[in-house]
C-alpha cells in the first residue's frame, strides 16, 4: 500500500512538472480551441501573461489553465498586484448537453468570475450550427440557465456564441 501510495505522490509531482508555462504570444485562438502558437499542438499548461499594458506604470497580469486546449480550473486578472477580478472554468454536464444538443454546438464553455462583490457567469457556445437571436438567449437564460444562476447567486450573463467563421456574437443579460 505504501509503495502504491508513494507512486501515485511521485507520478502527480511528475505530472504537474510536465505543464508547460506559456507567455504573453504563446498561444493562439481557432475553432474555439488554444493551440500553442509555435508547434500547432494543443495548450496543455498554464498561461502567464505580464505586461505594463498602457505604459503609464499600470501593470496588468492574467494566469489561466489549458488541458487539450480548453480553459480549465480557476484564473486570475491582476492590476498592480491587486486582484481585479478572477473566475473559474465550472463543469455542469446537463447545461452543457442540452445548449450543445439545442443549437448544435461543438462545445459549451461555463464560467463564473468575480470582480469585488459581484458575481458573473459566461457561458461560451463554441460553433453553433444553429444561430441564436435575442429571444433565444432570453429562453435559455429563464429555463435551461435559472437554477444554476440562483445557485451560484449570479444575476448577470454574458453568452458568447463563436461561429465557424471564427466571429463572436455577444449578449449581455441582466436577470
């Protein structure tokens, strides 16, 4: 038992070694996916982004989590080393089949984030077959969204649809 528990110890420490860290203009966005800009694969790692983003001494950080090229775990906006705001990749099988399924999708990202003491959710369809209007964002948030928003006590959405022309569309709801 103590030889399987020190192998499971070494072989996470091993795993966790191997993530790759990605810099500023490491990866690059297609298809809704984060592929390593050099060699095409698929992020795997943590992305760590500083940069003084306007010159005038405001420095600005992000650090998010890439398995197979999806946004994973938590994430962090930092602004002169204070937290601005900072969020995590959240897993809801049954939401993310039934707006996958409803219009087609090729995947379904979920995210909360918080900027001091407001609460948010995105949710990312990633290609769509099927268009989504106003009146079908308003559907999807009353039904298939209601009891996930009042369970994380969320009352603003963003829903972000990514078309196969790689084009955002996005929608802003207040609940």
């Amino acid at each position: 038992m103590k030889i399987l528990f020190s192998f499971l110890i070494l072989f996470s420490t091993t795993l966790s070694s191997c993530q790759k860290k990605y810099g500023c203009d490491d990866l690059v966005l297609k298809h809704g996916y984060f592929y390593e800009k050099d060699s095409g694969q698929l992020a795997n790692g943590q992305f760590d982004c500083s940069e003084d983003s306007d010159k005038n001494g405001i420095f600005h950080q992000t650090i998010r989590n890439y398995n197979n090229g999806r946004e994973v775990g938590e994430w962090l906006s930092i602004i002169n080393n204070d937290t601005l705001h900072h969020g995590k990749i959240v897993a809801v099988p049954e939401i993310e089949k039934t707006i996958s399924q409803k219009y087609d999708a090729e995947y379904i990202k979920l995210e909360i984030w918080y900027e001091g003491d407001l609460s948010f959710f995105d949710l990312s369809i990633i290609e769509a077959k099927i268009n989504l209007d106003s009146t079908q964002i308003q559907s999807m948030v009353n039904s298939d969204l209601k009891e996930f928003m009042i369970e994380n006590n969320v009352n603003k959405v963003a829903i972000q649809s990514l078309n196969e022309k790689e084009e955002w569309t996005t929608f802003t709801l207040t609940e």
